[in-house]
C-alpha cells in the first residue's frame, strides 16, 4: 500500500502546528511554574528545562504510539474488547462474530489510514535538544 508523497506546504504545516503546539505547552507550564515574576535566573532555566522536556515528551510520545499503533500492536486489545463486549451487547449474530484474529488482524490492516506522524517526533526532539539547553545552562549557574 503505497502512499502518495505529499505537497511541500502540507508538511510545513504540519511542523508549524507541532511547533506552536509546542509553544503552547512551554508557556503554559512557565505561566503555571511562575517564572514571568521569577528574579532567579537559576530558577527560570530550571522551569523552561521542564517545560521544554513536557513539550518533547509529549510530542515524541504521541508521534512513536503512533508508529507503533500503526504497526498493529494494539490490535489484540482492541479484538479482545470486541469479544469483551459481544459477551455482555449480544444483538445480533452474524458472520463477523466468528472470526479469527488473523482475519481480524487481516480486516484492520485493509482499513487502517495515515501513518507514523514523524513531524511530531521530530518537533518532539527539537524540544528535547532546546531543554538539554536549559539544563546546561542551569547547571552551569548550579
């Protein structure tokens, strides 16, 4: 299943909305931590290296599950709540009651859309490498 390249601009903007997305999380966790007001210039590196690392876990967490999620790992839990389920909601039975996981696993492959969001894991280390920033500069100051 071959996917089509996409057009240069979709791409930027996928990498502009990781980004501020980003951003929003720094900030959010600098407002938070009240490093605005903060005279401390040790303490202000120590809360922008936390939220930078906030950001690049987020993002590189969420980009990688989806790599994964896109391999069909999580497809056994999601056979085994079908089975979970028509266990207690049995309406109706019909020839999808009966299958195996390998044509479970089969069926999901065929309808499974997008892919590994490699923007969000490559954003996610831009915002790992600027927190190694901020904790070499707080433990230069340490």
């Amino acid at each position: 299943m071959e996917r089509e390249p996409r057009p240069r601009q979709s791409q930027i903007v996928r990498y502009a909305v990781a980004l501020l997305i980003g951003a929003a999380i720094v900030l959010g966790m600098v407002w938070v931590r009240g490093a605005f007001t903060e005279v401390n210039p040790q303490r202000v590196y120590r809360v922008l290296c936390d939220g930078f690392f906030l950001a690049a876990v987020l993002l590189t967490g969420i980009g990688l599950m989806t790599l994964v999620a896109g391999e069909g790992t999580f497809d056994i839990a999601g056979f085994a709540a079908t089975l979970l389920l028509r266990v207690f909601w049995r309406k109706t039975i019909d020839k999808k009651e009966n299958r195996s996981f390998y044509e479970y696993k089969k069926a999901k492959r065929e309808h499974r859309k997008g892919g590994p969001m490699w923007f969000l894991v490559f954003t996610g280390l831009f915002y790992l490498a600027a927190a190694f920033v901020f904790n070499a500069l707080f433990n230069t100051l340490a």
